[in-house]
C-alpha cells in the first residue's frame, strides 16, 4: 500500500523570519532618536568648527544615522518580496521612497562629518551656518517627508491585504497629510522643525513605525492574507 505524505510547509518558517526581520530594522531605525542631544554641539556651528563642543557625540550621532540608514533600506527588501503580491506599484513604491530616504540620510551624514573635520580651522567658522542649514533641509527631505511617502505606500498595502492589523496602517495613513502639512510649514518658514508642534504632527507617523515593528517581531503576518498565493494550483475539496 502507498501512501502520500501530507506536503510539508515550506511558506510558514520562512514568512515569519521575513515578518521578524522587517519588524528588528524598524525598531532598529529609532536608534536615531538620542541624536537630538548628541548634534548639541551643532547648535553653534560656528563655535563647533572653532572647538566648542563634543566632536565624539556627533560622530557617534553621525554612526546612528547610517545604521539607521541601512535599516530603512532593510525594511524595503525584506517587506517587498511579500507586499509586492498585494499592490506591486505601491510596494515599488515604498522601495524607492526608502532608497531615497536612505540616500539623503548619508548625504547629511556627510554634510555633519565635514563640519567633524574642518574643526579647528579658523576659515572654516564661516562656513557653520551653511553647512548647519544644509543639514537641517537634508533631514527635512529625508527623515521628515520621506517618512510621509513611506507611510502612503506601505500603509496603503497592509491596510487592503490585511497582513497586520488595520489600525496599524491606518495610523500611518492618517499621519502621512498631518506630517506632510508639518513639512510645508516648516518649509515656508512658518515654525522650526524642533518646534513642540512639528513633534506632536509627527507623533501619529511615529506610533505606526514603533507599533508596525512591535507587532511583526511580536506576532508576524497574519497568515491569512497569503493564502491565495500559497494555496495556488490546489484544488479544494468537494
């Protein structure tokens, strides 16, 4: 007598590593969060370049932003291959508005470590207030307005597949226009983007990263949203 072994689940382990690695490089991206106090010495960036300072904090600040550079292009690859089944535009989409954010998080990476090594060069104090300015619409394009792209593409997918929970995208989708009204404000000069208000816009864009990686790590995709793929090609019972 022959018998059929019962095929063996090859799409579970392998989606749930996908779900816990995406969800540890969103947490790992909020790394850059002590990097408000470690750019202090910024504040000044006249006297920084003279001396003033702790240059050792801002390299350390400059070293969280590229970990969290790398962990915004991490999200991307690890989430694509599984919300690409979903929304391949949007999913595209969140790829690209990654990339991009990544990019110009090292391009103000860059503009801080040039500042680290004029210091000290009495001709380069009047170069402070440019190089500090051009950090400041580096992050307003990167971890500011990239973030409101990101929110639109990722939330758009999650909230129709159902892969988490929709409040969770639904936080995103809804802090996407606040946090993009945040930017145009402080585009145009209206307040300062460490003023109380541009933080509390930006709160809602924040819980749905923390609570989007919170829950991957913690529970992964539902398993229900994949199952038009991995039961492809079987034919139901009767």
């Amino acid at each position: 007598m022959t018998t059929t072994a019962p095929p063996r689940p090859t799409t579970a382990d392998p989606l749930r590593r996908r779900a816990f690695a995406a969800g540890v490089f969103y947490l790992v991206t909020f790394v850059s969060i002590p990097t408000l106090a470690l750019y202090g010495p910024l504040g000044d960036p006249a006297a920084f370049l003279l001396g003033s300072g702790s240059g050792t904090a801002v390299l350390w600040g400059a070293l969280s932003e590229v970990v969290v550079a790398i962990a915004c292009v991490g999200t991307a690859v690890v989430l694509f291959p599984v919300t690409r089944r979903h929304g391949e535009t949007a999913a595209l989409g969140f790829v690209a508005s990654r990339t991009v954010e990544a990019t110009l998080i090292l391009a103000g990476v860059a503009i801080v470590l040039t500042m680290v090594g004029l210091r000290g060069d009495p001709a380069a104090a009047a170069l402070g207030p440019v190089l500090s300015t051009g950090y400041d619409k580096v992050f307003l394009l990167s971890q500011s307005l990239a973030p409101v792209f990101n929110a639109l593409c990722l939330g758009t997918v999650l909230y129709r597949s159902g892969l988490v929970p929709r409040v969770l995208p639904l936080l995103g989708l809804i802090g996407a226009p606040l946090l993009l009204a945040s930017d145009v404000a402080v585009l145009f000069g209206l307040y300062d983007r460490n003023a109380p208000l541009a933080a509390l816009l930006a709160l809602p864009i924040a819980a749905w990263e923390l609570g989007l990686g919170i829950y991957l790590v913690a529970k992964g995709f539902r398993g229900g949203a994949n199952a038009p793929r991995a039961t492809a090609g079987v034919t139901r019972p009767a």
